[in-house]
C-alpha cells in the first residue's frame, strides 16, 4: 500500500483503532485542517465515518473517526470471496471431513514454516517477536508487547483470511493451536475478528512445562 495520506489515515485508523481528527493529524505531521479536509473526501467515497461519543468526567462529546467496512476491505483480503466459495462448495460436495483435512494439512505446513523461524532456545519474548513479524510478512499487520504480569500480548489488526474463516471456523482453532505448538508457550485469545471485536489478541504465557 503507498504511503499516500489517505492510506496512512487507513493504516492509523486500522492498527490504532477510532482516533480524533488532531490526533491523526499530530501523528501525520499536518494541521488539523488538513486532516479534516481528507477525511471529509474519504467520508464521501465511503472508506470512514465520524462517530460522536460521550467524553469521560464532563467534557465535550468527541467525534472519533472510525473505518467503515468499506475502508477495511482496502487492506488484502488473501482472494476472500474465492476462497469462501470454494470452501462451502467442498463441504457441500465432498463433506465437512475434506474440508478439515485442508486445515490439517495447513496446519502442519504453516508449523513447520514457524519452527523454521522460531528459535525455541530464546525467552517468550523474543520468540512471540518473531512469530509478529512473520505473521505481519502474511499480512496480518501484527504487534506485540511485555505485559507487567511478565505475559506477553499479540495483537493481530487485520485477518486476511477473515471471510475464509467465517464459513469455516476450524481455521480460527487450527491458528491458535499453531501458535501454542509454534512458541511451545500457553496462548489463549482475548478477542477475536470474528466476534466483532476490531483485531484479535492473544496472550502468551510461558507453558507449564517449564519452557520461559
């Protein structure tokens, strides 16, 4: 994607969630009037919509800047609507167990790739690091940090497999047994895509197993 300002405003609005207008603009390096001038052109061509929400304490409401679902299928979508198809047209055809033998073989595949990478002799840290960038190399745009609990947190910002796993949900439960087995470590999701929430997170604990 070009650095563009309408493709940076996507960017933030996609890693970062719902943002003011100024602070777009702070974190762009314009004026405020600037950025309200692209996002008045992005609101017409349907890619984000201002959303007016209530300010803690007393404060004035504040009109946050949200992506619309338009703005989010700007962002790869790994051939979406083909690969939904092609699933329930196996299911249908051939039965849910063709359909969970893809995923299996996916599954191992994508493993060994992530074994490749992953050095399982470094701490929790640096391995969840190195599971972020690969996972953002596929597009998932991922990021990740040192919870005070000495967890550490995954955050994927965008799935672009989301219309491939919302017709098959063993994608989903394939993923989140990959990273357990990837990072030998205890991972558990927090939010999830594809229950509404803006990205999926997972956190990540040493395993019981004594591996840090």
């Amino acid at each position: 994607m070009r650095q563009s300002p309408v493709n940076r405003i996507l960017i933030l609005l996609k890693t970062d969630g719902p943002q003011l207008a100024a602070a777009l603009g702070n974190a762009l390096g314009i004026s405020s009037e600037a950025v309200r001038q692209q996002l008045t052109k992005m609101a017409e061509e349907g890619l984000v919509e201002p959303v007016t929400e209530a300010s803690s304490g007393r404060g004035r409401p504040r009109q946050l800047w949200h992506l619309t679902a338009a703005g989010n299928r700007q962002f790869p979508d790994g051939h979406a609507d083909l690969t939904a198809t092609l699933l329930a047209t196996m299911a249908d055809q051939l039965g849910q167990g063709a359909v969970n033998a893809v995923i299996s073989a996916r599954e191992v595949e994508t493993l060994k790739r992530y074994r490749s990478e992953i050095d399982i002799g470094s701490d929790l840290p640096s391995r969840v690091a190195t599971l972020a960038a690969i996972r953002t190399r596929e597009g998932y745009m991922a990021d990740h940090w040192l919870e005070e609990d000495g967890s550490v947190m995954l955050v994927e910002n965008h799935c672009p497999i989301c219309s491939a796993a919302s017709v098959c949900a063993g994608f989903c439960r394939s993923e989140l047994e990959t990273f357990r087995e990837a990072l030998a470590a205890s991972v558990e999701r927090e939010e999830h895509i594809l229950l509404g929430a803006r990205r999926c997170a997972y956190r990540i604990r040493a395993a019981s197993n004594g591996i840090s």
